[in-house]
C-alpha cells in the first residue's frame, strides 16, 4: 500500500509539475530558436544544452519501507551496532531499525548521485545552474541465496506484497535553479533484475559506485533511461509519463553505396 500510494502522491503532483514542464519547455524552445532563421530540424534543438547540473537531491520521503539491500545489510548492521549480538539484533529487525534505514538511505544516495551526473552531464553543458530531484519509490534487493528465494516464496511486509525480484523506482525533476521551474521529468520508472543470466554481450555495464553490484546495475539502468525520456520531452516538448526510457537496437545492418 505504501509504494501505491506513494505513486498516487507522485501522479497527483505530477500533473501540476507537467504542467509547469510544459510552460519551462515551451520557454526554453523560445530562447533556443530566438535569432534562428533557417528552419529547424525535426526534432529541434535541445534547450537543456544550456543548463549545466550543479546538485542532485535525493529523497526518500515517499518510499515503500523498509528500504532493502541485501548485499548491505551485513556491514550497515554491524555498522550501526557496537556489538556482534547488536548487529544480529539489527539484521533480525529487533533493534536499531532507524539507525539501519538511515544508513542504507545515505548508501543508496551515494550511487544514485553519481549515476545521475554521468546520465546527466553529456546533454547538460551549458552555463546555467539546475538541480536535479530524485525521488525514490522502490529498493527491495533480497538475498539470492535467502530461504524466500531458494523456496520461491512471495514475500509480505507489515500486510504488503513485496517484490519477487530485485527491484528499484525512481522519479526524477530536473529543476531551473534560478526560476525554481521544472524544465525535464521523468517517472516513476522501475528498473527491475529478472534473474536471467547472461553469457555475453548483455549491454551497458555499470561504473562501479558502491559496494553492491546488484544495486549499482539498477540505478545505472534507471538513470539512462531517466535521461532518454528527459532528452526525448527536451526535444519534442511533450510528457509522457507512462515512459520508461528504454532503447533497445535489436539488429542492424549497414550497406554502402
């Protein structure tokens, strides 16, 4: 319920920030076309050319709980815990649970942060200052080896259903420092691991930020596809919040003539 409703909160919102979207983009397709007499391509420029990313905020306060990484949670309970019964207590939910939380909070945001930036930085070299907001929906990465996975039981928190694979959702503002007004947004998107298990190729790795592998994949994965869909509403001036940023070239072939 929580994750629901924190997309209900997200959708509401939303369709304020579209709207305030639409009005940033049409004013920075203005100013990119102003003093432009030959007829512009079809796609247009890119008004977010002139912006450059100075900060990104990440906030949880939407976030279905508990926040999970399973490839963390060893370190951050012994890491919140002064002693090995302390950390025991930690990992079995008994003690220290905000302490817990707060600590794989500020590990999610360490590799969100610069996958953002990387995702980002490319189409955003300009002069003016934005901030880019990401609002976190999702992390629910379980054990591979846990009881749940190897029997494939469903898995229930405090009368929710949690997902069955690993999973991360995240909505992303890209704001006009200087206006306060947004000029790119995308989401929710989810990126989810479905366990498949590849033998080559496989598509873009991931940098390695942070200690879990499984979690630095996913948020890799959701900030190129954020930053598809914000450079797709960029250069058509149109929201499609049911977007999810993903391009995929299955087979191509190249003749010369």
């Amino acid at each position: 319920m929580a994750i629901t409703t924190g997309m209900i909160r997200f959708a509401a919102t939303a369709a304020v920030s579209g709207r305030l979207l639409a009005i940033g983009l049409v004013a920075l397709m203005a100013v990119a076309l102003s003093g432009c007499e030959t007829v512009p391509a079809p796609d247009g420029p890119n008004p977010l050319a002139q912006f450059r990313l100075t900060e990104v905020t990440v906030d949880f306060s939407r976030a279905d709980r508990p926040l999970l990484v399973a490839d963390l949670d060893g370190e951050i309970s012994q890491q919140v815990s002064n002693t090995t019964l302390g950390a025991v207590g930690t990992r079995l939910g008994v003690v220290n649970q905000d302490g817990r939380q707060a600590a794989l909070e500020q590990a999610i945001r360490a590799n969100v942060e610069p996958h953002v930036r990387d995702a980002f930085n490319p189409m955003m070299q300009g002069s003016r200052a934005a901030r880019a907001v990401v609002t976190i929906h999702s992390v629910f990465i379980r054990s591979r080896v846990g009881l749940q996975q190897l029997t494939g039981a469903r898995v229930t928190v405090n009368g929710q259903r949690r997902p069955d694979n690993a999973q991360f959702a995240a909505s992303i503002v890209i704001h006009d420092v200087e206006t306060g007004i947004p000029v790119g947004m995308a989401g929710p998107i989810t990126r989810t691991e479905d366990g498949t298990i590849t033998i080559a190729g496989g598509g873009p790795k991931a940098p390695p930020y942070g200690q879990s592998a499984r979690l630095n994949q996913l948020v890799f994965e959701f900030a190129q596809g954020a930053a598809n869909v914000v450079r797709r509403e960029a250069r058509t001036g149109m929201y499609d919040e049911d977007d999810q940023g993903t391009e995929r070239v299955i087979w191509e072939r190249r003749f010369k003539l």
